[in-house]
C-alpha cells in the first residue's frame, strides 16, 4: 500500500470513530469530499475492504458507506450503467425499477389506509395490498440470485466487502417485509389506528430502504462487476440465474448474444472406476447415488470452502454451482457467522462430532445436521452438511412391513 493511501485509510478511521461517537454525518461529508473527491468509489471499496480485514466491523464500514455514497451522488447519477438485453445485470435492474413501483404504490395505499377511520373503510385498500403482498414475497428470488450466483463471482475477483455489505441490507429488508406480513396476518387482533400507523411506517420504511439500496447497486456493484466478471462467466451467471427462476413481474429474460467460440469441454464416454475397501463404483454411479437421496448433501473441505453440492429433485435450499470454491463464511449471512465459526472450530478441535438444528421452513418441518469428515489417520477433511425434510417422517406411526 502506498503511503497516500495509507494515510486516507487512517482518515476512514477516525471518520468511522466519529460517527460511533454520534458525530452528524453531514458535517463528515465536507471532508470527506476534501480528501477523497479524486477517488472513485470502486477505490473507497477497496480501502475500506482492506479496514475490515485489519478487524474494523462491518457494521461500522456499513456506517461510512452511507457518508461516501452521499458525496458521490450527484457524480454517480450522471453515470449509466450499460448492459444488453439477457445480460443479467440487466435482469436485475429492471426488477429493480418493478420493485421501486411496487414498493410506491404500496406506501401510497398503507397512507390512504393510516387516513381511513377503521377497518371497515380501509377494507378496499387492505385487500388493494393482496397482489402487492405477493409480489413482494416472490421478490426473494432476486435478492437469492445475487447471493447465491453474482456475490460468489464477484468474491472470486476479489470483491469481496461490497456484496457482505449488500447482504446485510438484504437481510434487513427481508425483516421489514416479514413485518408488513405480520401486520396484515395479525390485524384482527390488533387496534386499527396501530395497526394503520405501523403499517404506514413500515411500508416507508421499506421505500426508502430499497430506493438507497437499488442505488448502491445500480451505481457501484453493478457498474464493478461488469469491470471484473469476465465475458464467459456472464454466460454462467445467465445460465445459472435461469436455474433458480425468476419473479412473476420479471421481463420476459431475452436471450443472451451467442457469440462464436469453441467448446471448452467435451463430455466423456468413458466411466472411470473409484474402487473402496468394500466394493467400487463408477464416477456416474457415485454422483447418481447422492442424487437419488431424499437428502441434500454440500460438502465443505478442510480449508472452509464448498467443494460439492448434490442435485436432488426437490431441492430445500438453493445452491448454484457458483458456489463451488467459495467460503462457507460467505454464504452465510453476517448475523450467524460466529456460529458458522464455531462450529468449524468444534469440529476441527474434536469438540464434537455433529451440529443440528431444525426449523419451520413453509409448511415443512426442515432437519439441518452438520458431521465432520476424518480419514484414517485422523486427519481433519471438512464437513458435510446433511439437509432433510421430516414433516412426513415425524407423521409415521405404528409399523408398515415390507410388500
């Protein structure tokens, strides 16, 4: 690092501890503008990347983003990020402007209904939410493709601090959202005028928040990805995008340009043999077995990366083949990172010997177990994660013999 550059990481630093000790962030934008208005925001990234690895905390970072994006404002919104029909960063944006209407048109009738005087008159508008409600369930999608697909490419690049942060932001309008759905499920029991006025504010609430959120991505990680994502791996995003799906109100996705180039792989006829202590079994036939398995099974080597996935027929959780190679720290959100960690730590100490929890996931009873891997000689390989659905299993009574 430069000593220039050193010397503005150190003026991040005292910005960051400034605004920990309540200093208005208006009165930081001035300097900051003064010291970092020759810089593009792909570098303020980058040296606020190399804060969070000296142990700044993300919160804190996340803090001064809201200082900087400010001051680059008027300059970024000159700019426009350029993609073709298909591409999927273009995917993303125009589900972005969608979701920006939608999330209008939902402020707009939680206003008409905090000016209603009970339930009875603001029926109409509450059941106006139904379609808007669904809409923004199914909005998931979007926020799942980015993590699971565009955020690993981009981490292979080697930014990595900027889709932690738009992570963080997708988990808190996540919780804005599960709260709309809680108040509409909940309103018979509660009194309107609480009901109507927490509904208002947090129908703003999730405007503004996506409105700033939809910025940051149109304007820095977008217009950063198209600079570092390579010409090919776009086709792979695309390819992987379709896999997951799309949102109803997503445009018809165009197809992509084909542009000639050669195969870069060919598939094999010959079936190569993996023989074990109690029989063998072809390459094919392994990768058959886990996929027949009413389990989903993700392996995680010694070093904490992802090496495998199986792909059964009724997935539980997403998984796309751009997280192969990438740490399992970085597919988890920042919230339940020291529990990932621990684990790891358990596992690897000897500590113990399997981790499991179990959870409530649409309906379905979801059983999530994690088993460290050994070899022979004791040696520490990673772990495997074992997900299963037992709604029906837990059902089972009583005895049911063979036919």
């Amino acid at each position: 690092m430069t000593e220039l550059s050193g010397k503005k990481k150190e003026v991040l630093k005292e910005m960051i501890k400034k605004l920990n000790q309540g200093e208005d962030p208006d009165k930081l934008k001035e300097k900051f503008k003064k010291v970092f208005g020759d810089v593009t925001p792909t570098e303020i990234s980058k040296l606020e990347q190399e804060l969070v690895k000296e142990g700044v905390p993300q919160e804190e970072i996340h803090m001064l983003c809201e200082v900087h994006l400010a001051v680059f404002q008027e300059s970024l919104e000159k700019q426009k990020t350029q993609a073709p029909q298909g591409h999927p960063i273009r995917i993303l944006m125009e589900e972005h402007e969608i979701m920006l209407r939608l999330a209008c048109e939902l402020k707009d009738i939680a206003k008409r209904i905090n000016q209603a005087k009970g339930f009875k008159s603001a029926e109409k508008e509450i059941k106006n939410l139904d379609p808007l409600i669904r809409h923004f369930e199914e909005s998931d999608s979007h926020y799942l493709r980015e993590e699971n697909v565009l955020f690993p490419y981009l981490e292979k690049h080697g930014i990595t601090q900027p889709p932690k942060m738009m992570w963080m932001e997708h988990d808190k309008i996540r919780e804005i959202k599960k709260e709309i759905y809680r108040l509409l499920e909940e309103r018979g029991k509660m009194v309107f005028k609480g009901f109507a006025e927490r509904l208002n504010q947090e129908a703003k609430s999730l405007s503004d928040m996506l409105s700033s959120h939809f910025f940051k991505e149109n304007n820095i990680l977008f217009p950063t990805s198209l600079k570092v994502v390579k010409k090919d791996e776009w086709k792979e995003i695309r390819a992987q995008f379709d896999e997951l799906g799309y949102c109803s109100f997503t445009p018809q996705p165009k197809e992509m340009p084909e542009e000639k180039e050669e195969a870069t792989f060919s598939e094999s006829t010959s079936k190569r043999k993996v023989d074990f202590e109690t029989g063998d079994m072809t390459d094919e036939e392994i990768e058959s077995v886990f996929n027949s398995l009413p389990v989903d099974i993700t392996f995680i080597d010694k070093d904490d990366r992802v090496r495998y996935f199986s792909q059964t027929t009724e997935r539980i959780f997403v998984r796309t083949k751009a997280v192969i190679g990438r740490k399992i720290q970085a597919c988890h959100p920042q919230k339940s990172l020291h529990l990932v960690n621990q684990i790891l730590n358990d596992f690897r100490a000897g500590k113990r010997d399997v981790a499991e929890f179990w959870i409530n996931l649409e309906g379905k009873l979801i059983h999530i177990r994690y088993f460290p891997v050994w070899n022979k000689k004791s040696e520490y390989l990673g772990c495997v994660e074992v997900t299963q659905d037992i709604t029906e299993i837990k059902k089972i009574k009583g005895e049911k013999r063979l036919l």
